[in-house]
C-alpha cells in the first residue's frame, strides 16, 4: 500500500506541474511565442514555412525555378538552364543539373529557401534541414565577414561572376568554391526576391 501510496503522490506532482507549465505558456504572447519558434528554425515570425523538396508532384517548384532563371539571365545574359522547354522542366533539370544552384530569402538574417540535388550533396545534408538554415552559417565565422562584403557587391552591382571562398558542410567539411555567380533574385515587377549562387568547381580542403 505504500508504494501505491508513493506513486500516486508522484503522479499528482508530475500532472500539476504539467498544468501549471501549460497555464504558463497561455500567459506568454503570441509574439513572443512566435520569437521563440523563429530561433528554433532560424526563421523570422510571418516567414512562409520552407517548402517541401522538390519533386514531380509540386513541379519541382517551377514558380521558384523561373525567378532564379530569369534573374540569372536578366543580369547575366546568359542561360542557367537550356531554355525552349516548359518551366515544371527546366524546374526539373535545374534541380538535377551536375553543378551547384542554391538561394536565400530577403530575412534581416537570410535562410536558404532552395537548393538543387548537387548542393544538397556537397553540403552534407537534406532539403528539409538545408532550407531551414541561416545561409550565413553556409561560412565559417572567419569567413563570414568577406561573403558580408561580397553580398554588398551583389546588391550594388546586381550579380559576380568571380567569387571564390570556404564554406563549410553539415558534417563539418571545409571545401573551397571557385568561379562562383552570385546574383540579385527579382520577380517580374523587379522587386527584390533573394540572392542566388551557382558554381561547378569546387575542391574539398
């Protein structure tokens, strides 16, 4: 009888302190709440959720495809993908392409909203985590400093096409990226989408 006795005094203990942390968290705003999310994902409160990987059902998100393209070729002039084919396609082939394609949002602190099969590969890592991530953790700290200037150079002159530096994969890789294009992404209307990098060189360090 007694250690029935003493279980359900535990009991008791563990379900009100379950009530009493619930009640606790009602008290707590909603934007608070939504400050606290936005440091587990990295995303900023009323930022769209990461979509899910690209695929046949969603098109290989084809709307998202078409910005990179046509902003690549808008300050480039030159094609990312081979055009002439339909946009769920060339979505298809740019997320299949053998070199690097990835992009982040316009956050205060940017987070990856895509990248193709080839960066998902040299980064280490899954769609789900990689789009979740604050492209700025793509660097090293000691790193970080110069992509920050040559963000600044993007933004001013609307894309490079001779970046080179270190990044860093998931598992803690160094590699060294080389002959970069890194682009200003715009919609239609020009206003600002992102920024984008392609490459097909690179060397693990």
């Amino acid at each position: 009888m007694s250690t029935f006795f003493a279980v359900g005094i535990v009991l008791n203990v563990v379900l009100t302190g379950l009530a009493l942390y619930w009640l606790w968290r009602q008290r707590i705003p909603k934007t608070d709440k939504q400050k606290a999310k936005s440091i587990e994902t990295g995303r900023e409160p009323g930022m769209p959720a990461p979509l899910p990987a690209p695929d046949e059902s969603n098109e290989y998100h084809a709307g998202h495809a078409a910005l990179l393209i046509t902003s690549h070729r808008h300050w480039t002039g030159r094609d990312l993908i081979k055009p002439g084919e339909s946009m769920p396609d060339q979505a298809r082939e740019l997320y299949q392409a053998p070199f690097v394609v990835a992009s982040h949002g316009c956050e205060n602190d940017p987070v990856f909203n895509y990248a193709n099969r080839a960066a998902l590969a040299l980064f280490e890592t899954g769609w789900a985590e990689f789009t979740s991530m604050p492209s700025r953790l793509s660097a090293e700290p000691m790193e970080r400093e110069a992509r920050a200037r040559l963000l600044e150079r993007v933004n001013r002159d609307g894309f490079i096409d001779d970046y080179s530096g270190v990044r860093i994969t998931s598992t803690g890789r160094r590699f060294r990226i080389r002959c970069a294009t890194v682009w200003n992404v715009t919609d239609a209307n020009g206003s600002p989408r992102g920024q984008a990098v392609t490459f097909r060189e690179w060397e693990y360090l």
